[in-house]
C-alpha cells in the first residue's frame, strides 16, 4: 500500500504501532529539564511541495524559520535556538542560498532566537528541515490535551489569508504567493496563554483539521460557529471573485498558523465557539461546514505540487 | 555562482559571513544545561544522493541512525532522544517506511536511545533529515579544537570498508551496499575518550578531509603514517581486484564514522600519527597521499548521484 493511500495520520498510528508505542501528538516533543520543559520540533518544507524555485528565497527562509517557531508557541514556550538540515541541488545559486539564510536570520531575530547552523548537503530537489528548540516551565506548558467542558474555544487572529494568496497566484498573479508565506508565529501570544489555556494548538493544515484533532485528543466536541471566525480581508475578495466557497479558504486549506486555544475565558484573540458534549464541527446558517483540512499523503490536495 | 563551484565548507563560510557571525565547526551543537552541556545535531540523506530506492529500508533506517548519533559519540556524549523529519513521494510503499522506522529503532534500542516521532512530509523524492539529542558532562566534552604539540593521533576502527562496499556496488555486486550502510556509532568509545583525549572528530567525509579539518581547527600539524592506519581487509581486496590505489579507499573517501582523537597517551583504538610542527598530512613511503576526501558539492565526487 502506497502513503497516499492512507494519510499521514493514519502513516504515523501505524508507525507508532511498528514500534510497539503509542505517543501522544502535540506540536513538540517536551523533556523535563528541572523546572523547565525542553520543547523540541522539526518541520520540513520541499521544493516543488511546500514553494517553488522561483518564488523569493528570502521569503522562503522567513516562512521555513516561521513554522518552525510556531510550534514552540502551540506549547507556550520561548524559542532558543534555532537549526536547519537543508539540501539543494548542484546548480543552486549561492546568492539564492544567502539571501534564504538571510530570510531565516531576519525572522529568527524578531524573536531573539539563535541561529546555530544545522546541516548542508546536495539533493536532486531544494529542501530543508528545521529543528526549533524552546523551554517552558514545567506548571505552564500548553497541550493539545487539557479543554475542559464548557470552555470557550478562541483563535490569535484572521483566517484565510494564505489560501486567498495561493489562489491569486495559480490565477495568475505572479506575487500572490508572498501571502501563503507571509506567517508570523504566534510567541508573545502563546506566552500569553502559558499556565492559562487549557489547551492549544496551532493551526497548519487548516481550522476544521485542528478542531477535528483537539476533538479527538479531549474527547469532547468542539462547537465552532464560523459566523464568528475573524476572516482575512483577502479570503472574501478571492472567494466573491473566483467563485471559491469562502468556507474552504476559511477552515479547510490553512497555513495560518494561528494558535487555537481553550479557556474558561478569553485571554486574546476572538472567541469562535464552545468545548460542549455530543456532536461538534464547523456550523454555518446550522448546517456543518469544512472538509478535513489539507493532509498530507491524502488524495484530497496536494496543494502546490505539480503546478 | 552555483553550489558546486564553491564546495561545502567555502559555503558554510559564506552563510556565517552573511549572517555577520563566526561559528567554529564541531560535529554537535552544545548548550549549556547546569553541569552538562546539551547536545544538539541534524543529519540529512537523501534518496539518489546518499542511497538507492531499491536498497533495504531497514538497512537505511540504521545507516540514518547511526550516522546521526556518530555526532553525539564525537563529543563524548550520551545520546538521549532521535527525532526525523522525513519525506517521500506519494507513492512510497508503507511497508518499506515500516521497515525503515524499524531499522532507526533497532539501531536506536541498540544504544538506549528514545525515538520520539518528527515531522512527516510528501516531497518529489525520499530523504530524511536526523536530529539527535544527547548530554555531556561541561569538564569531559570533546571538541575539536583542543591539540597539542606531541599528543598522538588515533583512530577507533579500520577504515575503507565502506568505500570497498560502495565499489563493489558500482561492479554489480547488488548486496555490497550494505558494507556502505554498516555503521556503528563509536558512544561508548566516546565516552571514554570524554574528558582525556584533547581532541577528537568523527570520520565522515574520509580520513584525509578530517585531518585537514583538525589541521586547520587546531592549528598544529597532524602527520600521519599510511602504514599505521589500520585498513579493512575488503578494502585491500577491492583495491587489488579493481586495481584502485588503497590511499583512495582507505583516506579519501570515507563513511566510516569510526572516531580521530588526539591524546598524550593512548586510551583506545590504533596510534596513527603525531600532532607536529611544520607541513602535516598522511604520509605513504616519505609522499604525502591523499585528496581532500569527498566534500558535498564540490566538483570531486558525488557517490552515489546519477548511479
């Protein structure tokens, strides 16, 4: 059986079961240091998958340095330092690979996190996978585990952004493709929420993947009402003018990268719903909206590739 | 200007001059943690590059491993946690993945080593990236730099056994790969160097390349003895047989990740050499010998792409 016939989740259950283990998702690994937990997370993005050749290589490494921290906020933590493995082909231009570099030092300094360096090697394709290392203490950590019945459920800010880009650039617009990469990690936020949440994640593959995933780790539904879902000026615009469901820009492509959290109170952001008993999703005018998000290795969308 | 026209070291020199930095290479990155440092290092393979999608996955899997916790071993450390980030095409057989999970968890078990899950991504090609996590006491780390005039030099192993592997490979013995994947991380070889030899490195891009690296790290002369370095019998069989100079399969190409240390007196291995004044290098019958072992992206070699 090929990867794409099973979906990534269902790849990782059966290669926790080929191990005999079975592991809890959380958007990083956390080793207790004392007081402190370590947070530790890898995040990979390819040529040809995640961006293109031709796209702004600065960008690129803004993006790549991006997501990679953005997992260390999920948690409530404080990125440290910060370690790329990258590989290219032969012919890559040193200047493209300086100015990547560039893009990912510029973003990291933003949030006074250390680049210290990683891996070089050649490849047939540009890729490259980073490795982001944080801390937080051990009473404040976020889980993706932890909502507790009747908690709101709240997000860090507008949603629809990069799939509106995404689209304006296989429409054509050649520079659309900045916004699919312009994601900014959600630190100060998730530090915000740190000893106060009660659970959190963040959102990559798209809201109605996330809320399907913290349903299924609490075990309670989440009731989301997407009325009250802050949309990115950009999702409307591409929605009326190319005729695309504005739910989908909305819940189910993602690359957002905002932190969803509960709470038995807002702390920031937008309140979209209730952690509640029985059915949950997406509702709209109550009727259910949202595929499953994009998943890598699925059949639905792969979402770059190819073009 | 192209990756290949600089080569691997020249490249690094250039990101750290972007970057407005200057980061003294060793095998891990370390941290430190009250009386320990923590160790941090990443490894990349890719599919074409480093191996072949038809060689054995598990034999890939452990080959990954160990490549990965050869760096923690460099630093006399104890490895603690491994975590991947891989990608593979959509239609990479789930059961190879299984066998490759399997093989990074048997070579893992092998050295108590807790493998704890990564990032999973679709790409045009295979290719993991490695990220092992270890500690080291702060008074026994090893490091590179650390020489001193009339310590001797010492290897851990014998050396060409991977090279052999890769040429019979080359001549159509299809099972000879597995020579070019048999590693053994040197840990507790590590661990009793920590804190006595004065320095130490691991052999990954062939014994010539390493000593330059130390040379130049260290600023001392390494004079080698040819005759001293212990050779892997395959090698001196290979050589005959193909009619390829020994120095190329035993100094030049490497793989062996076996460990180079220098120390006033010796602790493990075979004494090669001595740390010297004046012109240093590997020495065969009064000629120095060797190139500059195999360096990613430089125009010399690139194994195993386009086989």
């Amino acid at each position: 059986m090929h990867l794409a016939e099973l979906g990534e989740r269902r790849i990782i259950d059966r290669i926790w079961e080929t191990l005999g283990k079975r592991e809890e998702y959380d958007d990083c690994v956390y080793v207790p240091r004392g007081d402190y937990y370590d947070l530790i997370t890898t995040d990979f993005i390819g040529e040809g998958t995640h961006f293109m050749g031709e796209w702004d290589p600065r960008l690129i490494g803004s993006f790549f340095a991006a997501i990679n921290l953005s997992d260390i906020a999920a948690m409530g933590g404080i990125p440290e330092l910060f370690m790329a493995s990258m590989f290219f082909p032969p012919d890559y231009p040193m200047e493209n690979l300086e100015e990547l570099v560039g893009g990912i030092n510029s973003l990291l300094s933003q949030y006074h996190v250390e680049y210290r360096g990683g891996d070089l090697k050649e490849s047939r394709i540009a890729g490259m996978s980073g490795i982001a290392i944080g801390r937080v203490e051990r009473n404040k950590i976020l889980k993706r585990r932890g909502a507790r019945l009747g908690d709101g459920i709240y997000v860090t800010g507008a949603l629809g952004k990069q799939a509106a880009g995404y689209y304006l650039w296989k429409h054509g617009f050649k520079e659309a493709y900045e916004h699919l990469l312009d994601v900014h990690p959600r630190i100060e936020e998730g530090r915000s929420l740190a000893g106060r949440a009660t659970s959190c994640m963040d959102i990559s593959d798209g809201l109605s993947s996330t809320i399907t995933q913290l349903e299924n780790i609490n075990n309670l539904a989440f009731l989301v009402d997407f009325d009250e879902i802050p949309v990115h000026k950009l999702a409307y615009e591409v929605s009326e003018d190319y005729n695309i469901p504005l739910e989908h820009l909305v819940i189910d492509f993602g690359g957002e990268y905002e932190l969803i959290y509960t709470s038995d109170a807002k702390i920031l952001g937008k309140r979209i719903g209730e952690v509640s008993k029985g059915k949950g999703g997406i509702f709209r005018d109550g009727k259910k909206v949202g595929g499953r998000g994009y998943e890598h290795f699925s059949e639905v969308l792969d979402k770059v590739r190819g073009q």
